[in-house]
C-alpha cells in the first residue's frame, strides 16, 4: 500500500513541475505577442484552472502524502514509535473532552 502512496506523491510533484513549466511557456507566449493580461494580472482575476493556481494545489496535496509516509516511518523509530503512539491514544481522550470544553466556552461568551 505504501508504494501506491509514494507513486501517488511522486506523480503529484511530477505535475506541479510540469504545470509551473507550461504556466512559464504560457506567460512568455503572450509577452511575446505583446499583450500581459497573464503576466502581470492580479491572483483574484487569474482563471479558476489557471496552471499555477493548479500546481499549487497539487503541491499541497503532495506535501500532505509526504508527511503522512514520514509518520509511518516515524512509527519505526525506537525513540519516537512509543510517542508517536502515545500521542495518538492521547488525542482520542482530548477528542472526548473536546465537545464539552467547546459547549462551556460557548456559553460563557454568550450574549443574552
């Protein structure tokens, strides 16, 4: 299962890479025929499916499969397997208390 994960991730940074490259090409072809709507357009009006907005969603994505394959070799680590665990039985006890903490919080700020 681990491979699949780490094919998923490799492909994943694969195609930010290619996406920032075709982002790169697109911007120096419109330079190139003078007009800048792509080069020098602010973030909010780029387009929904604009290949850098794209690649950094998918670097994100990539990240996060990363990190999950370093706390499975963390797992592995005598030093750091035992905390590793220990903090994860921790978190479903503060998982319990979550809720209740929440509601108090909730209503020692309400208004009236």
């Amino acid at each position: 299962m681990w491979n699949i994960l780490d094919f998923i991730t490799n492909a994943l940074y694969l195609a930010t890479v290619a996406l920032r490259t075709c982002a790169y090409f697109m911007v120096q072809a419109e330079k190139q025929n003078g007009s800048y709507d792509l080069a020098f357009a602010p973030r909010k009006d780029w387009d929904a499916y604009d290949p850098t907005l794209i690649s950094e969603g998918l670097f994100a994505a990539a990240n996060i499969f990363s990190s999950l394959k370093l706390v499975h070799i963390f797992t592995v680590n005598p030093y750091l397997g035992p905390l590793q665990i220990s903090l994860g039985r921790m978190v479903f006890d503060i998982m319990k208390f979550a809720p209740a903490s929440t509601l108090a919080v909730v209503f020692a700020f309400a208004a009236d």
